[in-house]
C-alpha cells in the first residue's frame, strides 16, 4: 500500500521527465464506484489514503488520482502527457458528469501573487466569432523572458488589441523559503508541468488554482434562478383554492463585450452549432438587435437560457445546473471571441478577473 | 416577450442586481422574496403576483403586475388591506434583523395602459403608486401614493439599457409556439445525457422552470402545453423521438430513439445540428504537426489531443509540441 507522502516518490518533481497534473471537475455520487466506473475495476488500487487512488490507465499512463477535493480531482502522473491527455479525453467527452476545469484567463495571469512569470502565450483565435475588418481578428503570441506578462499587458493596453488577448498558457517560477523552488507551466484547462525540488510545493500550487477556480463556479451557482414550492403550512391553509406560488432567488448572469457583435445571425450560427469548444445546441430566434436561444450545454448536457445582444450576454443558469458551463463560456468567448468581457454581477467579475473594482457601469 | 408579461418582468429586473438594466429596487435594498404568493385574510385569498422584501428597512411591497388595463376594485382593496405578518408568513419571507415590519401595495402595468390603471384606483378609493412600464423606461406615477422610500428610488425613471430580462418568459395563457424551443432544448437534454425516455410530467418541470409558482389549473394547461410541444417535436423527428401516451405501466413520455451520444465522436456535431433542420457544415481547418519538445511545450501535444474540434475541423496547435 501506498500513502499520500509516497507521492513524492511516485510522481517525483526533481526527475528527468515533468510531474504532469490533470484536473477533472466531476460529480459523482458515488467517487469510489465513480473511479471503478471509468477505469475498470481491475485497473483501480486503493491507497491508504482514503481520498487517494492508483490508476492503470492502459496505453496511456498511471495516474495517482486524488480526490481530496470532492469535485475537483487532481489525476498526476509523469507518464508521457499525450496519451494521458487522450485517455483523460476520451472519459470527459463520454460523460455528462465530468468536465476539465476551464481556467479564465486572469487565472493564469494572477496565477500566484509571489509568481514569477517567465513565459507566456495567448492564442486568441476569432476567425468564426469575430468580423474579417476587426483590427485584431487573430492573435497568437509567445514570449520567454523575465515577467514575460508585460508584454501581454502592453498589448492589452491598447485599445484595438485588447480584446484579443487571452492568455492560454503560462510559465512561473515560484521560490518558497521552506518548499523550495519550483517551474510550472498551466493550461487554461487545467493542465498543469512541473519541475523542481518538492512534489508537496507542486500539489499546494494545483489546489491553490483549483481552490480560487472552485469559488468562482460556487459564485456562479449561488445565482442561479430557482423556483421553490412555498412552505406546506402556507399550503394546507389554501387546500381549498387553486394556487401556487413560489420563492424566488438568483438572478440572470450578464456579461458585457468589449467589442460588438459583428453579425448577430452568424454568430449565433456559430456558436449554437453544437462545435467545439463551446459544444452549444441551440436554434436562436434572432429578432433586429437581439437573438434568444433555448440553448444546452452538450458537455453535461443541461439547458441553459441565452440572451444575445450586440455587445452583451445575458445567461440563466437553473437551480441544479452546473456553474462550470458558464465558466467554460466564459474561457471559450476569452480566446474566441472577446479576451476582455466582463461579467456584470460585481461579485463574479472580481472572481473572473481576480481584482477588484474591475465591475462595469451599469 | 408577449406584453402581457412585460410588467411582472420588469419589476423582476429591477429588483435584481444582474448589472445589465439599472436596478433602483434593488439599490435601495429590496429583494425578489417569492412569486403568486397567495394570502388569505379574513376568509378570502388574494394572490400576489411578486413580493419584494428590504430586510434593512422592514418594507414589503406586494406588485400586482397588470397585463390589461382593467384594475379589479375588489381584488385592489384585499390587497390594501394586507398586513405585513401575512405577507411574511404567505411568502415564506425570513426575516434577518428585528425591525418593525410595514408593507405597501404596488400595480405594475404597460405605459400605454397607466391612464386607465390610475382612474380604476381613483375610482376604487385605492391609494396606491403605478409603475408605468414602456418600452424605453420605467416611471412612477402617482408616488405620493407610496411608501417614501419607493418614491425615492424611482424619483426619476429607469431607462432600460438592455431588454428586460425574461424571468418568466411564457405562462399559461401562452401560445402554443411558446412551449417548442424549450421542450425541444429538453429533449436534446435528455439526448445528450442518453436518456432512453422523459416523462411528460418531468418534461414540464424541466421546460418551464418556474412551474411551481402556478396553481393547479394553470399547471394543467402548462403540462398541456408541454404536451402539444413534445408531440409537435417527435412529428418533426420520427426517428429519433417518440410520443407515447401513458398504458398501465408507463406515464405518458417522449421515448429517445436515437441519440447522436452512440455515434462515432467525430459525427456527435453533426448529428445535433440534424436535429429538427440541418445545418451546413463549413470548412474547418486540420491540426498541424507538433514540434519540439521542452517544458513549456510539454503539455502542448495533449492539450492538442485534449481539446481538439472534431475531424473536420482541426485544432489550432502552434506546432511547437512534441
């Protein structure tokens, strides 16, 4: 049997080959059945931690899963990271309970407070979302060097450019007094290389990203519109008249664009088309400046309620749904679409942005 | 959205901070408690249709949201007559700090009806404020009829920036065209969890997401809705859903005949584009060959492998990966 100290020793972060960590967001009622149920029984040992599992993942790695965070499991390993990729795909794209977890991009930009960040790279890809005369239609840059982000925030400084800048991937280094020095190069979605001394500095760091990326999907589910059955002692008291009546909470989530729609109708085609990344079904009603679309989510496969404007979103998320359907549109219209939208709601922009005072005027 | 529901939504996105249509009630503390709350006092119900709660001031404001322009005088003086304590209780509304507890009565109707609105409450005796709702703003009128602080935070009217938010994008009374784009959405719900069937009950539920705020007769005529809006969609698509009406085992439901989730992964995204009118599929690029290999680029060949679009429609890989 193994134990959680041992990790050091099974994922190590000093060797010849980076310590790689794959997150899953999962709902699972059941983890351990959860576990057996996409890897196999046979393929699936116990540890003697009980949140902590080993994992033969044929023709592509072992993975160490953790599980210490319920609805975020860290799957580390340092088999070769394609094949683990792949394998890790192939049980997100055949569920509707999992998802990878889809990293806004001033989470990579704020990654850590004492990081430094010594490469970069924005991959903003607007060729279906925005319009062919757009002064930054495309926009792919990687830089290696000392506070490498400087770049990416001159860039957003200007005012044609900033909305095509996104960050996809980022490269810290970060030097902790008692853990030691560490690399890490993170993914928007969650896909995290490490190298240097203390494989405990790597796992802070993962759950660090998970932790702050976990408030923000909370802060998006605590607006969620929900109807409740008024109490029964209301009810018993009118059995004998035809009425209903509910609580209410939530509200509808906005976002705001930093540039126009260019196309209202082909937009929508595009983003309703069921396609990656945003994997939306939807048949929009487009009427003159506005589009509304009974939308759903094909990744877990729930219904979400969208309103179009020329350079605004409006999105109801229902009671029960999850709110990482809205963080993955969130990242996707970041490198799609618009690097610099910006969610309405004070409380959510400072989630997505990590900054305060960063909420539009109404 | 239909007119008729213009009003009860505008007084929603007023009261709900989203930060897209200016928000005075809820900047000046009121909150959205619960929805057709019905009332009984002294022997009758009243039914209110939004109840606002401002715990800091201990204000309740019972709307009724008029989708005509004809004020009922009766249906008026039972709600002027409410009390605070029955509006909590009827609600359901938890009160957070001990302060005394007042409430007030606001009607909420289309601008082009406000005129017959004001006279019907002149000519009941009512004394109550009106919020004219149009296309462009909110107004009050007749403030001096409402509680000091209603007026002051409608003082000046609310000029929509956006539309207004459709809460309750349809009811009852709806027509039938209303029910198809969400049970259609449900249904490629259902698909897409490969659900093998979806009752019509759960249909409904699941369509009209603020179902349990009607009462029985409505609910009736919103599952009929659903109904005719589930068989219009199975017509539609023979081959992939069914209606099946209810026997002794089985409720009545839409049974899932085929689902693009048992295609092959690369025709998923087409297979949903197929259903209920095709869609053209364009060009879509290929991945390019990754390249060199280093920590930077490490994960670049399974992000590619992680995030890839589907076959005809490559990824965007930098050609840096392994």
């Amino acid at each position: 049997m193994t134990s959680r100290s041992d990790l050091s020793i099974k994922v190590p972060v000093d060797g010849s080959v980076p310590a790689k960590a794959f997150v899953l967001e999962v709902h699972a009622d059941d983890p351990d059945a959860y576990l057996f149920e996409i890897a196999g029984r046979g393929n699936v040992r116990d540890t003697d931690d009980a949140f902590l599992s080993r994992v033969f993942a044929p023709s592509a790695a072992e993975f160490w899963v953790d599980r210490l965070q319920p609805r975020f499991w860290v799957f580390h390993t340092t088999g070769p990271s394609a094949p683990a990729a792949a394998w890790l795909k192939d049980r997100v794209e055949s569920r509707r309970d999992t998802d990878w977890m889809w990293l806004p991009s001033a989470h990579l930009r704020y990654i850590a407070p004492d990081a430094q960040p010594r490469r970069v790279r924005t991959e903003f890809d607007g060729q279906r979302l925005v319009g062919s005369d757009d002064a930054a239609r495309d926009l792919k840059v990687q830089l290696s060097g000392s506070h490498a982000e400087r770049l990416l925030d001159r860039i957003t400084d200007l005012p044609d450019y900033r909305s095509a800048v996104s960050f996809s991937n980022i490269e810290v280094d970060l030097n902790d007094p008692d853990l030691g020095s560490l690399r890490e190069s993170v993914r928007r979605w969650g896909a995290f290389a490490a190298h240097g001394e203390q494989f405990t500095h790597h796992a802070l760091f993962v759950q660090m990203v998970i932790g702050r990326y976990a408030r923000l999907v909370e802060s998006i589910e605590a607006l969620s519109l929900r109807f409740d059955p008024l109490n029964e002692e209301n009810a018993a008291a009118l059995k004998d008249t035809d009425t209903g009546g509910a609580s209410f909470a939530g509200m509808p989530i906005g976002i705001r664009f930093s540039r126009p729609v260019p196309d209202l109708p082909a937009f929508c085609e595009e983003l309703f088309s069921s396609r990656a990344p945003f994997r939306l079904w939807g048949q929009p009603v487009i009427t003159q400046d506005e589009a509304l679309v009974e939308a759903v989510d094909l990744h877990v496969g729930q219904r979400i309620r969208i309103e179009l404007g020329n350079d605004w979103m409006r999105v109801y998320l229902y009671a029960g749904s999850c709110g990482n359907t809205i963080a993955r549109l969130i990242s996707n219209l970041q490198t799609r679409f618009d690097g610099a939208l910006a969610l309405t709601h004070p409380d959510l922009q400072v989630a997505v942005s990590l900054k305060p005072d960063t909420a539009p005027a109404r | 959205m239909e007119s008729r529901l213009i009003p009860v939504n505008a007084i929603l996105d007023l009261a709900l901070a989203d930060g897209l249509n200016p928000a005075p009630l809820a900047d000046a503390g009121w909150a959205v408690a619960a929805l057709e709350v019905p009332v009984r006092a002294s022997g009758q119900t009243v039914v209110c249709d939004v109840v606002l709660f401002n715990p800091q001031a201990g204000h309740l404001l019972a709307v009724e949201a008029k989708s005509g322009a004809n004020l009922e005088p009766e249906q008026g003086r039972r709600l002027a007559a409410l009390t605070p304590d029955l509006l909590v209780i009827g609600g359901g509304i938890t009160v957070p700090e001990p302060v005394p507890l007042r409430c007030g009565v606001l009607y909420a109707c289309l601008a082009e009806n406000a005129d017959r609105i004001c006279l019907g409450a002149d000519e009941a005796g009512l004394r109550v404020p009106v919020l004219a709702v149009s296309g462009s703003d909110a107004r009050l009128l007749r403030p001096q009829a409402g509680d000091p602080l209603l007026s002051a935070a409608l003082s000046s009217p609310a000029v929509w920036t956006h539309p207004i938010a459709r809460v309750v994008p349809f009811d009852h009374e709806s027509p039938a065209e209303a029910f198809d784009e969400p049970v259609r959405a449900e249904l490629i719900s259902a698909m897409a969890r490969q659900r093998p069937s979806i009752t019509i009950r759960a249909l409904t539920e699941q369509a009209v997401r603020h179902f349990p705020i009607y009462g029985r007769a409505a609910q009736g005529r919103l599952l009929r809705g659903v109904r005719d809006a589930a068989r219009r969609a199975a017509e539609a698509e023979p081959e992939r859903f069914r209606y099946e009406r209810s026997t002794g085992a089985t409720e009545e439901r839409v049974a899932v005949l085929r689902s693009p989730e048992t295609f092959d992964r690369r025709g998923r995204t087409q297979g949903y584009q197929a259903v209920w009118g095709s869609r053209a599929s364009r060009a879509r690029r290929r991945a390019e060959i990754p390249g060199q290999m280093d920590l930077f680029s490490e994960l670049d060949e399974a992000e590619r492998v992680a995030t890839e679009e589907e076959s005809d429609n490559g990824s965007e890989g930098d050609g840096d990966a392994q």
